[in-house]
C-alpha cells in the first residue's frame, strides 16, 4: 500500500474516473442530472461495510446515512431529517437497516466498563438493549456471538422506530414502502435478512420467518418480500429465532463447460476476474505468505508433488486458502510434457514415458468448509495463469507484435487473453515450435475459426508458425524476437528458447519488452537465457530509489536493465530454474501483488498516458529515464521510473502458479457458472 494514505485515494479515484468515463461516457453526466435511489441504507459508520459496495450496486443506487453501531433513535434529529428527505422527496422503495458483525459498538455495550466523552451517552440505547435482555445474552458463552446477538435486537430495536415513523408508515400504506432489517457477516460478505419489516414479524400480516436476500444476476440485491426464495446463503445466526436452515450448492463443472465460459467472455467479464485475481495477489503479497500466520486471511502452504514411476508423471498437490474460502487442486503432467512435441515418439528416457497434457480437478470449500464447487483443472489451469500475466500485459503501451513459444493450452490462453484485452492493436502472433504436431494445427484452427475475433476487433491479426524444421528457422527466430513487444514462453523446456546476445545487444535493447515466463516450472528448466536476467538485475545509474540511498526492488534497476517480477517469492527462488541458476536473491524480485494494485497511484504520480495508444512516441524505442535533482523528488522518481518500465521497458515475468490463483478463479467461474446456467448444480450436498 502507498506511503500516503491520502494521496493513494486521490490517485486511485483519478483512476476509477477514467475507467468509468471510457466504460460509458454517459455514466457521469447521468449522476449529474439528479438522483433518484431505490434504496436508502441506515447503516453503521465502520470502515468494512461501505454499503454500495457490498450491495454490489453503482454510484446513484443508494441513498446513505451511517452511524456508529447504526443506531436509530427518534430524537436524533439528523437520522430523522435523512428518513424524511429519502422517503417523501426522493420516493425511495425500501428501507434497509443493516448491522454487522463484529461491531464494536456492539461489543462495548455489553461491558460496564466507560468508553468516555460522549461515546458512552451514544452508545445508551445499546446498553438499555442489552438490560432488557441480560438472560439471553448471558447464556450465550462465546463473545463474538454475544455481540452479534446484540447487533440483531439492536436492528431489531430500530425497525421498531422506523414502523412507528409517520412519514414511513404514510409511504407503506400508499406506494408500498418496504422496511428491512439485516446483517453483514463481515468474515463472508453475505448479508441475512433478519424478517423484521414490512414483511416480517413488525410488518403488516407478518410471516413471522426470516428470508435471505435474493442476489439478482448483476450481484444486486433484489427485495421481493417474504416469499424471498434462497439462492446462496451463507451466514448463520447464532441466536435460537426460528431460521430457515441454508442448504448449499455443489456445483461440478467439466473441461469442456469450463471452455464454453471462458471461450465466450465479455471484457467487462474478463476485466471482473482480473480485477478479482489483482485483489488476491496484493492481498497475499502485502500480507503472510505462511500458513502459521493465524493473523492472515491468505494461507499459502508450498506445494508438494509425487512421481509415479509406471508413467513417470508428476502429480502437483496445490492447496490455498482466503477469505473466499479454501481451495485445494490436485494436477498431474508428465515431468517434461510439451504440448509442442506430443507427436513425437524419440525419448531419451529410459523410464516409461506416456506424454499426460495436465488433468486434474479443483475442490472448493466454503470459509464453513461446505463443498461448493469440483471443477477440471485443465483448461482452468491454464487461464488463471494467463490471466495473472495480463495483469501486465495491461499496462504495456505497445503490443503490436507477440512471439509465443509453444502451442499447448498455455500458449493459447496468453494469446487468446491478450486478444481479447488489446487485439485491436495487434497486427501479427508468431508460434515457435519444435515441429508442426497437431498441437500447431489445432491452435492455428482454434483462433482463425475463432466467431468473436469481428467483435473483438483482431479480425486482421495474422498468425504464422515457425518450426525449427525450417532453413532458416535461426534467422527468422532472431527477426521475429527483435521485433516482438511481447514475448510468451509457454513449454518446460530444460535450455534456453534462444541464444545469448540476441536481446541484450545493443540492437536488441533498442526495443523494451515484456517476456513471460510460465513454461518451467522446476529447478532444471529454464526458457529465458542467463544473459535476459543478468541484464535485467544489472545494477548501476540513478534508476531511482527511497531518497537515503537505499534501493529497493525496482528502485534498484539501471537505466538500461529492466525488472523482474514474480508471482511467488518463495515459490520462484525455490523452483524457477533460470532464477536459481543466474543466482538471484529475494531482493532482486518484486512480486506481481506488490505492483498490481500500485498502478493507479503510479500512474496518476507519472502521468505517462496510462498505456493507452494515444500516449507519445517519445523515446519508445529506448526508455531514458533521467537524473533526480535531490534526494527529495527520489521517491516520487522511482514510481515514475516504474511506471515507464511497466508501460514500455524490459519486464520479465516469472510464473511457477500457486494455489490462490487457483481458488481466486476458480471461484469466480462458479460464480459465472451459474449466472449462465452452465454446469451441473447438486442442492444440499
């Protein structure tokens, strides 16, 4: 996270803006031509429950007033103002009052100790609750669920005042205003509708039962009363009210269902995912990346693997855990598969090899340990690495020209992804491989018989193959590679896809590139030749730094080296053969989750075009980054340098995977499963 608090908000509304205005131009003149919300949302003023966020709605949705431990008396004159203006000018339909978990105006109330100032004289209604209930809440062992019990009467209490309002009370009898009463479960997300209300036991005719919120097909909650039926519950109250039991969803999804989702995604749809995949990975890289770390949503524990000596395949054990829940995927290859060379019969092997493309599966677990989802592993596997190299692929400024080595589902998903995102810009895909095998064929059919490629905007990008069958299969690599802004290394090779000096002479640093590496995965492979990551570690210049003299992560670059990000830490200095061969240290890397969540500060600080086409060919062909006059601009300095290197200097990327890109993306197609009805959906598994 940035320094300054203040200054990171700023950049990442600067942000936020933009990205609005270019979604829909009309989205901002709309708001400014007046509002009209559907909801106004009583809630309390704690930082985690910012209410149209977790309502999943748009700026415009909801009308606000938010105090500590949402509190509603009939004698704050500021609630009451609120309650007036929503329901009689702005003709809101419902009312929603919504406590959570974990309140700490909860907690409090049910100690004698004193808060102090007025805080204690706030908090009076609170403990006149808990004396009319001591019994109750006394019985209750376990402090979190006192408080939450506290937290329902307290919701409860309010509705009682909200009933009992005139201006209400007018609006439910002539327009059907709806009242409810609700509660945040902070440690899953879900909110529960409590059933007290127009449609609950302070309602007209009043059911007496409580009801979950329906969750529509945009992720916004839709009222529909008391009939309300369940679609995904999760929270359970402690209290002994009469509840109606939540009953979970297996969902099980094949190779083939999987492709059908993802082979069809919208960018809104692809942007949702990254975004959901950039929020776990800052998560993991700004917290614990140990299991032991109680303190930490994210549990990362390393994998382990077994060899199976009848087919000499590996099988990768993979299990993560945040607060989505815990994943755990189990994946099996062959140790040195390339989908590049399936066809071919040579071995060197004396063990029995049977060339295995990855298959598995990914089991899903609720924070409750409920099953919720059994997916296939392969073609999943693959986009979920591919999506986390789009994270900077994003961010490039130039991406005309792609060179890919390999054509196994790897290679497809970074380029499929990349085309999708920026293929409008695209103008030619170069696939490098061994020999043409019917991986080539099947790669070349899949993307020029590809119906969304019109839509998409790449209907003129061309595709070749080079294989190593060819005469001049050494020059046409070389030409392809100086011309390539980016470059894919998508095969579990065991030597470099190229020769040394190609990149790293004179005329191969003219041009700044974004190599990917997520082809090997061990200690004796490597993709990227030693000289890349040697020069790309060269130290030396003012390539920016704290101020003090200190140089860190990719402060410490020089001018003409580059940087190298990685998605794991521990993973890569422990299975990224190019890394461990060119002896590179932890304080030499930065990881992916350090810089994804840092590009709308960098960006809004540098003011360098924010990858667009539109951005100036100034110095595009070789990136100069300049002096800093003093200590003091230092700082500002390197996020500016950074910012330039992402969008036009030498990146590499080093990928070896890790579980939580598994259940990150893994839950989110389960969510889009049943959005679009794909799959098969077991009830109270």
């Amino acid at each position: 996270m940035a320094e300054n608090q203040f200054l990171y908000a700023l950049s990442s509304n600067n942000a936020w803006a933009g990205y609005k205005a270019h979604q829909n131009p009309q989205f901002f003149p709309k708001l400014a031509s007046g509002q009209s919300p559907q909801i106004l949302w009583l809630g309390c003023s704690d930082s985690r429950c910012p209410e149209t966020t977790i309502l999943g709605l748009q700026p415009g949705d909801v009308f606000v007033h938010r105090n500590i431990a949402n509190i509603i008396s009939p004698t704050d004159i500021n609630t009451s103002a609120v309650i007036e203006y929503a329901v009689a000018h702005l003709k809101v339909k419902h009312i929603v009052l919504c406590g959570h978990t974990a309140c700490g105006g909860a907690a409090a109330s049910l100690s004698d100790s004193r808060i102090g100032g007025v805080l204690d004289i706030w908090l009076t209604p609170l403990k006149a609750i808990r004396y009319d209930h001591l019994d109750e809440l006394n019985a209750i062992k376990d402090d979190k669920q006192r408080a939450t019990r506290i937290a329902e009467l307290n919701v409860e209490a309010g509705v009682k005042v909200l009933m009992a309002n005139f201006t209400v009370q007018e609006a439910i009898k002539e327009r059907g205003l709806e009242v409810h009463g609700c509660l945040f479960d902070i440690a899953c997300g879900r909110i529960k509708d409590l059933g007290f209300g127009t449609k609950g036991r302070h309602g007209f005719g009043a059911g007496g039962e409580a009801d979950d919120v329906v969750r529509g097909k945009h992720a916004q909650l839709v009222f529909r009363g008391g009939n309300a039926s369940m679609t995904n519950p999760n929270f359970q109250s402690p209290t002994s009210t009469k509840k109606k039991v939540a009953k979970m969803t297996l969902t099980v999804l094949t190779d083939a269902q999987i492709k059908s989702i993802l082979e069809n995604l919208t960018l809104s749809e692809l942007q949702s995912a990254l975004d959901a995949l950039r929020s776990a990975l800052h998560e993991y890289s700004t917290g614990s990346q140990h299991a032991s770390s109680s303190s930490e949503s994210i549990h990362q524990p390393e994998r382990t693997s077994v060899n199976s000596p009848a087919t000499g395949a590996t099988t990768l054990f993979m299990p993560s855990s945040s607060s989505l829940g815990t994943g755990v995927k189990v994946i099996t290859l062959s140790s040195s598969y390339d989908a590049a060379s399936a066809s071919s019969s040579s071995s060197s092997s004396s063990t029995p090899q049977t060339n295995i493309k990855p298959t598995g599966g990914i089991t899903l677990f609720s924070p409750y340990g409920t099953p919720i989802g059994f997916l296939h592993a392969s073609t999943l596997t693959a986009f979920r690495t591919a999506l986390a190299s789009l994270c900077l692929v994003a961010r490039r400024t130039k991406v005309t020209a792609l060179t890919v080595f390999g054509t196994g589902e790897q290679a497809y998903w970074h380029v499929r992804l990349t085309l999708l995102l920026r293929g409008k810009t695209i103008k030619r895909v170069q696939f490098v491989n061994r020999q043409f095998s019917d991986s080539c064929r099947d790669i070349m059919r899949r993307f020029l018989g590809c119906t969304q490629k019109d839509r998409e905007g790449w209907e003129e990008t061309r595709f070749e193959v080079l294989t190593r069958g060819h005469l001049e299969y050494e020059r046409l690599l070389e030409k392809e590679l100086l011309e390539s802004d980016v470059i894919f290394c998508c095969t579990p090779s065991k030597e470099a896809l190229w020769k040394e000096g190609l990149l790293t002479s004179r005329e191969g640093r003219r041009r700044g590139r974004l190599i990917v590496a997520i082809g090997s995965w061990t200690r004796e492979m490597r993709e990227i030749p030693g000289d890349v990551i040697r020069q790309a570690l060269k130290k030396g210049g003012d390539g920016g730094g704290d101020g003090h003299g200190h140089r860190h992560h990719w402060h410490k670059h020089a001018v003409e080296g580059g940087v190298v990000v990685v998605d794991t830490l521990d993973g890569a200095l422990k299975e990224a053969g190019e890394l461990i061969e060119a002896g590179v240290g932890a304080e030499e890397l930065v990881e992916l989750g350090e810089l994804v969540m840092l590009r709308e500060i960098i960006l809004a600080e540098s003011e360098v075009g924010g990858g667009g086409e539109e951005e100036s060919d100034e110095d595009e062909e070789t990136v100069e980054l300049g002096k800093s006059s003093s200590k003091a601009s230092k700082r500002k300095a390197g996020n500016k340098h950074l910012a330039k290197w992402l969008q036009k200097g030498n990146v590499i990327y080093k990928s070896v995977g890790l579980g939580l890109m598994d259940l990150t993306v893994g839950m989110h197609v389960v969510k889009l499963a049943k959005e679009k009805g794909v799959g098969s959906h077991i009830e109270g598994f």
